[in-house]
C-alpha cells in the first residue's frame, strides 16, 4: 500500500525526512578504481575478462561487426516506433542547437561566441535484463548527430551469445551511428575514457547505468586526462500534483511507470483531498496485481507517499525543495503553476500529459538530473554535445577606451606583467 501522510501533522525534520531519497548503495569506489586501473592496463583483455565475469559472455572481439549491422532486422511496427521517435526528438534538438553571436561591448572590441562540436563522444545504454532501452540510445544519438560530433561511438553489453539486440542495432544505424562494442559496467565507461586496442577514447561520455556505472563515471571525470560526464546520475523520481478533478487511474498509472524503473526509484503524490488520496491508493493496488515488475515497485513504493497538502504554496514549497526529475502537473488550471516551479527536470502539464510519453516520444531528452540535482543541472540537450569559443577582436580604438581600466585592475592585483602588455601598447599608440 502506498501510504499516505499528512504533510501538515509532520514535525520540520520529519517532514525532510519523508523528502529524502533512499540511501544509495555503498558506492563501491575501490572496485570501480580496481577495474579501470586493469582496463587502463590490459586494454581488450581486460574488457574480455570483465565480460565473461560480470556479463558471462566470452567474446572474440569487442566491435559489433559490419555484418551484424547490415543484417539487423525488426518488424515494421518496431521500426515505425522507432522513427517516430527520432522525428520528434531529431526536431526538438535541432531547434536546441545554439547559434553563434556577436556583440560591441566597447568602442573598437567585439566578441564573438561560436560553438563546435566536441569532437569524441562516448555513449552508454545498459543491458539489465536483456532489455533493449532503445529511447537510451535515441536520447543520446540524436543531440550527438546534430551537434555534429565527429566520432560518436556507443557501448553496451552483449547477451551471454555475445549478440547485442537487433532493436538497437537498427536505432543505431538510423542515428547514423557505425562504431558500436559489446561492452558493459564500469568496464565499459574505463575503455570510452582511456580508450583501447579497439575502443576509440571519447572526450566525454553520456548515458545511464548501475552503481557501478555511476561510480566509474564519477572517477573517470575526476581526472583530466580522462573524459567528463554528462551530470551526475542517480534513481528515477516522479512527483505528482493533482487535485480531485483528476483521474486516479492516470494518476495512479504515472506513479507505477516511475516505481517500475528500479528498487530505489522514487514517488510522489500532492493533494489536498482524503478521498481523491484513497482513490489513488486503491488505483495502484489493483494496476500494481496486473504488472510484471511487481517486485520492483513493492520496494519502491515503500520510500514513496502520497503527500496530503491543502495550501498551494506548501505544495510549491514541497516541489521546489524535492526538485523532482519528473514534475505531472495533473490539475486546473496546471499551466498557471509553471511560473512558481524554481527546480525540476522536466514539467509534464495537464491530464494527457504522461511522463512515459515524454521518455519516448514527446521530442524532449528524458536523460534528466535525478537526486535534487535539478536545483541546479539542466536535462541532456544539444549544447551538452558542444563546446563554446568566444573570439575577440580588439582595434586601435579599443586599447584606447579600455587600456587604462585595464592596466589600473592589473596593477590593483600586482600584476605588473600583465599592466606591461597594456602599456607597451598604449605607447606605441601615444607615439603614431
């Protein structure tokens, strides 16, 4: 049963301490440190032990051949799926690529900021259970394609016949993507990070994964010799906002779609109604019978709850300091809510507005910043596959109108070479 709590009986610390998410596992750090250490050292070997180890998989080599490419093959409803989706977002991320701009911030100086493509991005879909996340790869592929990214290479684990699913195969393939390994874990993001026999270093790597994935991410992005990340990772979460002219089978439906992502997932329910509280509560008990991870969500849903709030702002409070991944506002008069909403990853507004659409189909990045981490992170868009170079232009005119505040703050700092490299300047102009 997915309790319901009246947010108005709670003591303040208690009241965070609903709020909290569940503890992470320990973060397995000197594992995670011993497997790159060897992937750094053995390169494909390595990954071929890990492989068989974690995987059970004894691979012959670590690419997915050009064969296995070419032969891949789904059904056409599959198929319709899939390039549905990659229309939707392939137009929502385009529109996301930033343009170049000017602009005169003193007489005779103009700045320019153009943007590239970072050059090697590295990309990871998880395997678990055989299950082919085809919307992982979308979310990642198609930002990287239209930033322009030069070598965009793609990692995910092979089945224990070393094969990796003809879903992904094709979705890659129609992302334009040719450079795909059969390697998972921490493993995986070591070999994208240092690079191997085979697999191509990246220069920053993307995507979603286990603990272990996450931890090797992590260190990988502390050194600099290695790759950055795209943002920290953590469970999936949704927070709900409905009042009682919602429908509690959407309502309990959106809650379930979020609990099924993992034991550690997390959700919310605000409202300011008894009855509309036990409507939904009876809604995912009789869904929850009829689902195949029913394990899954019974352990999710025991560090989740239905939220009892009557005032509005409370339940802004509630949002803005949870900072949600997902934020369904399922309400009258929702759109008027959006201004107030300071943190979330992404805003889903009205009663047809289900979050699965927006991990599938919407055009929008489900690849979100999880764990509170939307206080201050932005969902995965285009611009997180470029780089930003700002040129500037500087004349005879702009060392006279800001040479002299130039050299004072210099000489404010005591950094007299650097005034130096103002004055010979401003001399030499005095001189003509």
């Amino acid at each position: 049963m997915l309790r319901c709590i009246d947010w108005q009986t709670l003591t303040p610390d208690e009241q965070l301490n609903l709020l909290a998410r569940p503890l992470q596992k320990n973060r397995l750090q000197a594992q995670v440190a011993e497997i790159i250490a060897s992937v750094r050292e053995a390169g494909d070997s390595a990954l071929q032990r890990f492989s068989l180890a974690f995987d059970n998989v004894e691979l012959d080599g670590i690419g997915v051949s050009e064969e296995a490419l070419q032969t891949a093959r789904i059904d056409n409803n599959a198929l319709e799926a899939i390039e549905t989706a990659i229309s939707t977002i392939t137009t929502y991320h385009q529109s996301c690529k930033p343009q170049p701009m000017t602009v005169k911030t003193a007489k005779g100086v103009t700045i320019e900021r153009l943007y590239r493509p970072i050059k090697r991005v590295g990309l990871y879909v998880p395997g678990g259970n055989n299950t082919p996340l085809i919307s992982s790869l979308l979310m990642q592929a198609i930002p990287a394609k239209i930033a322009g990214c030069e070598h965009i290479v793609l990692c995910t684990p092979a089945n224990p016949q070393g094969e990796i699913n003809p879903h992904l195969l094709v979705a890659a393939q129609l992302c334009g993507i040719n450079t795909l390994y059969r390697i998972g874990g921490a493993q995986a993001i070591a070999a994208m990070a240092y690079g191997t026999e085979s697999v191509i270093k990246a220069d920053k790597l993307f995507g979603p994964g286990n603990a272990y994935v996450t931890e090797a991410k992590t260190q990988v992005a502390a050194d600099p010799f290695a790759a950055a990340i795209d943002m920290p990772a953590g469970p999936s979460e949704v927070m709900v906002v409905a009042d009682n002219k919602a429908n509690p089978e959407f309502v309990a439906a959106d809650l379930l779609a979020q609990a099924e992502h993992g034991t550690d997932s997390q959700v919310f329910l605000l409202c300011d109604d008894l009855f509309f509280a036990q409507s939904v509560q009876q809604a995912v008990n009789k869904q929850g019978q009829q689902l195949t991870r029913q394990s899954i969500i019974n352990q999710s849903l025991k560090h989740s709850a239905i939220i009892l709030c009557a005032s509005k702002k409370d339940q802004l409070a509630i949002i803005n300091h949870y900072a949600p991944e997902h934020l369904i506002l399922n309400c009258e008069q929702a759109h008027d809510w959006v201004d107030e909403v300071e943190s979330a990853g992404t805003i889903f507004v009205g009663a047809w507005a289900a979050e699965s659409l927006g991990d599938y189909v919407t055009g929008s990045n489900h690849v979100l910043p999880t764990n509170g981490y939307a206080r201050n992170h932005s969902g995965l868009s285009t611009t997180d596959f470029m780089k930003a170079i700002t040129v500037q232009s500087v004349d005879e005119t702009g060392m006279l109108s800001l040479g002299k505040a130039a050299m004072t703050l210099a000489q404010l700092e005591g950094l007299d070479a650097h005034a130096q490299a103002i004055k010979v300047r401003l001399t030499v102009l005095e001189e003509m």
